[in-house]
C-alpha cells in the first residue's frame, strides 16, 4: 500500500475567492475524486482549524493499492483538470509519498 499526503498553504486571495473559500472548493474538488480512479483506496481531505504560523490550510490524505496507481491518479485526467485551480490558489505545496 502507497500512502500519498499533500499539504497547501493559501494564497489570501485567488480566482476571486479568500483562501476559506478556496479551501473548501479545493476539499470538495478533491473529494469528489473518490471511487472514480482505479487504484485509489481512500481520499481524505481535511482543513485546517488551528490557524497557527506553520499550519497548512488544506491536508490531503490518500491511499493507493501500489505506486502504479499513484503514479496513474496523478496522470489521471480528472485529477489533471483539478492542477490549475489547486496551483494558481497554492503559496506552497508540501508532501510525502511512503510504502507501508
């Protein structure tokens, strides 16, 4: 099993939205990847309460069955389509990618 986990700091504003609301446009977006890509075993997408200095607005949380459905959810078009909007609302982007 892959386990795949992404946090992002916000920009304080992007497309017109605040972060808050990018952020929860980003959760829903994300979400609603699940049970759409082969090889995905979970999706869990959190936001961030505690507003402290090195919090991240938006977590990703995600499992795949091997590093090929990883690798095959990133080139997936559906999670392709979601980059712009993700990218162009991101300050800074943070992950790691482990077997267990």
């Amino acid at each position: 099993m892959v386990k795949h986990i992404v946090m992002w700091r916000l920009k304080d504003e992007a497309h017109g939205n605040s972060a808050e609301v990018n952020a929860l446009l980003i959760k829903e977006k994300l979400e609603a990847l699940s049970g759409r890509i082969p090889g995905v075993l979970s999706i869990e997408v959190g936001l961030d309460f505690s507003r402290t200095d090195s919090s991240a607005e938006v977590a990703l949380y995600s499992e795949f069955t091997d590093r090929a459905a990883l690798e095959a959810y990133q080139r997936h078009p559906e999670h392709e389509a979601l980059k712009p909007f993700i990218g162009g609302a991101t300050s800074e982007r943070r992950l790691v990618d482990y077997e267990c």
